[in-house]
C-alpha cells in the first residue's frame, strides 16, 4: 500500500469512528437533560453496544498497518503539518489503546460505571463504609492500567497522559508548592482586610425564567454563537460538542442565587467558544480536536474569571441586569463587582471563589499523588481529607457528603484529571497577561463591549491550532514563554489586592 492511500484509508476510519462518537456524545446530551424518567435502562444499554464498537474500532488491527504504511513517508517530514499530527495522536492512541488487555477495559469500564452509582446511593446517605470498597478496586485496577500503558518516573504520569499529554507529577507538584504557599498567605490577608464586600447581593430573589433570558443575551454578546449551539437547564453544568455547527451548553438556575447561572454560563461558553473555534476543516482528526483538557479550562476559566468577573465587563453588562433584576435596585456596580469577587473559604470545590478554588485542586492532587505512590491507602482518605482542609483552608466538613465523597471523579475512576482545572488556571493567567500586553487596556474595551478582539486572538493562538503541538507548548508558542504558576500568582495578587485594598 502506498503511504498516500493509506493516510487517506487511516484518515478515512478514524472520522468514520468520530461520527459513532458524536452520536454518543448526542445521546449523552439527551440523558443529562430531557430524557425521560423511564428511558435510562434502555439508553445504558445502547451506550454499552456503542463502548463495545468504539473499543473494538480503537484498537482494530488495521490502524496498525495503515501507521506502518504511512511510516516515514515525505508527507509526514513538517512535524507541525496536518497529517504528520494527526499520525502522531493517532499512534500515540493506537499503541496505548493495544497496551490495555481487553478484560482489564472491560473490568475498568464496569468499575467506574459500579462507582458512579455506589456513589450516588452511598453518597446521599452519607455512607463511607458501604462508599469506600467501590473505589479501592477502581484505585487497584487504575494501578494496573497505569503499569499496562507503562510511564518513565511513575505510575501517576501515565494517569496524567490521559487528560494532559506531557505532563508530569513532579513538574504539578512545584506548580502547587508556589502556588499554595503565595495563595495562602494572600487569603489571610484578604480575611483581614476591613474591607469586605457587601453579603448578600447575588442571594436575592432572581426569577428563573428572567435568569435564563438575561444569561442567553449576554453569553451571545461575548462570542458565543447561539446559532451553532443552545443552553440548557440542568443539576451539573457541561459543554459538549455534537459536531460543527452544534457545541451545546448547560447551566443551573437557583431562584435565589444568580451567580450560580451566571458564571457558571460564561465558563461553559468559554468551552464551547474553544470548540466554535477548533477548524472544522479537520473535524474528527487530532488537528480538529482541542489540545487537552487543561487547556479546555483556560478557555473557560479566562472567560468566567480573568474577564467575568473585571469592572469592565460589568460596566458594560451591569445596565443589562439591572434592567431585568429588581432585587439590583439601589446595588452599585462597584458595590455588585465586589459582590462577585467575595472570597470566602468553603468546604465545597464547585461553589469556591476564584481564590481559594486551587485550594481545592491541591487536596484532591496531593492525596491522588500519594495513593498512586501506595502512601496513603484508600480506607484513609477522610482522614487526610479533613486535616488538609483544616490546614489549608480552616475549614472542617461536618460529614463525608461535604467531605471526601463531593465530587463524582474518583468514583468514575477519574484519577489525574484534578490537576487540569489549576493547570487551566496557570494557563488562562498565561494567556490573559500575554493577550493584554498585545492588545492593550481590556477593561476599556470590555467596558465599551468589545470582546471580539480577545476572542479573534484566542482563535489564531490557541483554537487553529487543535492538538498540534502538547499543551505547555502551545501555551508557550502563544505567550512567548513558557507556562508557570508565577504569572497567576501574579494575577491574584493584583486582583485581589485591588479588591480588598491591600
Ligand atoms: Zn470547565
């Protein structure tokens, strides 16, 4: 076979499989928002025979043939052309897929599906007992996974490959050590500070249906494209792509907290502006994919946070809410700004401020660390849990729900997936100051509503780019240096300090 047909062939396979896949990631939509009550059983069936086609696509024997075809060949010479990355991801995926022994994927896809409703049941009654021996065999069979698809310093790093690729374990840990360190003793300060923003201003009566208006027009007005995509209620908000021309969103309204749809809506928009931006020329292939998940986060975060939450946009946006809201009757912009900025330490990842929420991330990394190190074991997680929230955060959970069972990832096998969300942070700092110094005072722009420019910079640094170079490299080749916690360190402290006049 000559290596042109069989890149076209590969090519070929592999954006047929990406079309399954989109079906799935449609019927995945469906379940987390209007199925009915009575659909689940048969929807779980039909996501089994679809895991069972993709799995047996991913690894069929002839990606193997067509990879040793292409092998080589003059067209694959520019490391940073099309093909040559898609070969590359495709290899990298082939040969890591074919490391996994079939009935180890399967025992692993039964576990975490066994763990995501063990932790749904344990969880609402509370019960780390009955909880706890559902994620020691997901841990146990993690560490198998991670020993089959192999790694060079530790078991971890191949955990990370999966969600990160590059990344590694001890590169995280110097991440945290500065970043907890600067954010802790920022957070003291900011608690001492005698200027407090006002309490209560976004837990006022906010009808949900002016809500889901309000939220619809300002997402639009910031870039996302509501003609190729849509917003949904639900309990836990996602983005999630179908294909081009259809990157959907969700966000969750609460009558008498706004901030919850509102941020939450810009942050998904953020993922779903990523996605808009992914060239459609090369759907289904690495080159029309986003270059990790870390990465994903910066998009969101930078929306949500970086811009979000600035004076800025709120001078624009706040007219906008005030003519919808009469619960914002008598609030100032700067006094609703400071409302949105208000840091608070809490024992719950999800509702956390935009400061201590790295706080967070640290206790989960530090503790995943040490399980796949064989430090800690599984039955002694509430433990450690509870004594890094009290130092870290001086907070103690009165129970495991607010504790050590809050989140659903370890219980979906999801381990080395934490780190992305502070990566995402490093990231969006990275970006945020280099796309500043480029483009000059944001603020000023935003105030006058302009986000185009932003978002046209993001697409031609990060978004053209799909998966072509590894994550802290396109963060590098973006910036002009490469990504450290140093610059969010930076960023906090000047937005932070700004805020409660330090
Ligand atoms: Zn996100």
């Amino acid at each position: 076979m000559n290596p042109e047909n069989a890149y076209a062939e590969l090519r070929q396979f592999q954006i047929e499989t990406a079309y399954y896949h989109s079906l799935g990631a449609l019927a995945g939509w469906d379940q987390r928002t209007y199925i009915p009550r009575k659909g689940h059983e048969h929807r779980a069936r039909q996501f089994a025979a679809l895991a069972q086609l993709l799995h047996r696509r991913r690894t069929d024997p002839r990606i193997g043939e067509w990879l040793d075809a292409v092998s080589g060949a003059d067209f694959l010479s520019d490391p940073a052309a099309p093909a040559a990355v898609n070969v590359r991801e495709w290899r990298r995926v082939y040969e890591r897929s074919r490391r996994v022994p079939e009935e180890l994927a399967v025992a692993l896809a039964q576990a975490q599906s066994e763990g995501e409703s063990a932790w749904e049941q344990f969880r609402r009654a509370d019960d780390w007992e009955g909880f706890w021996p559902y994620l020691k065999r997901l841990v146990d069979l993690t560490r198998e996974y991670a020993e089959a698809v192999g790694y060079e310093s530790e078991a971890y790093d191949a955990l990370l490959e999966d969600y990160e690729p590059g990344e590694r374990a001890a590169r995280l840990q110097e991440v945290f050590a500065l970043l907890g360190r600067e954010t802790r003793s920022l957070l003291e300060a900011v608690l001492a500070s005698p200027q407090q923003p006002p309490a209560g201003v976004l837990e006022r009566d906010y009808p949900v249906e002016v809500q889901a208006r309000v939220v619809r027009e300002l997402v639009g007005r910031i870039g996302y494209d509501l003609e190729a995509g849509r917003i949904d209620p639900t309990t836990h908000p996602f983005e999630l792509s179908v294909g081009p021309g259809d990157v959907r969103i969700t966000t969750r309204y609460y009558p008498d907290y706004l901030g919850a749809a509102l941020f939450g809506a810009i942050h998904e928009a953020g993922h779903a502006m990523y996605e808009q931006g992914l060239p459609a020329e090369h759907w289904g292939t690495p080159m029309g994919e986003a270059a990790g998940m870390g990465v994903h986060e910066s998009q969101s975060r930078l929306w949500e946070n970086a811009v979000g939450r600035s004076l800025g946009f709120w001078r624009h946006f706040y007219p906008l809410l005030q003519e919808n809201f009469s619960s914002l009757a008598g609030v100032g912009l700067e006094e609703f700004h400071r409302a949105a900025n208000a840091v608070r330490p809490s024992l719950i990842r999800v509702e956390a401020d935009e400061l201590t929420y790295n706080l967070h991330i640290q206790i989960r990394f530090e503790l995943e660390l040490a399980l796949f190190r064989r430090e800690l074991d599984v039955a002694d997680l509430p433990g450690a849990w509870n004594e890094k929230y009290r130092d870290y955060l001086g907070v103690e959970p009165p129970d495991y729900k607010s504790g050590v069972m809050q989140d659903v990832h370890w219980a979906a096998g999801l381990f080395g997936y934490f780190p992305t969300y502070t990566l995402g942070n490093v990231y969006a700092a990275e970006l945020y100051g280099a796309a500043r110094a480029e483009l000059g005072d944001f603020e000023e722009a935003f105030a006058r509503g302009e986000f185009a420019p932003l978002l046209e910079w993001l697409r031609g640094r990060i978004h053209a780019h799909g998966r072509r170079y590894q994550p802290r490299r396109l963060i590098e080749l973006a910036t002009g240096r490469p990504p450290g916690a140093g610059t969010l360190v930076a960023y906090l402290r000047e937005r932070f300090g700004n805020l409660y006049g330090l």
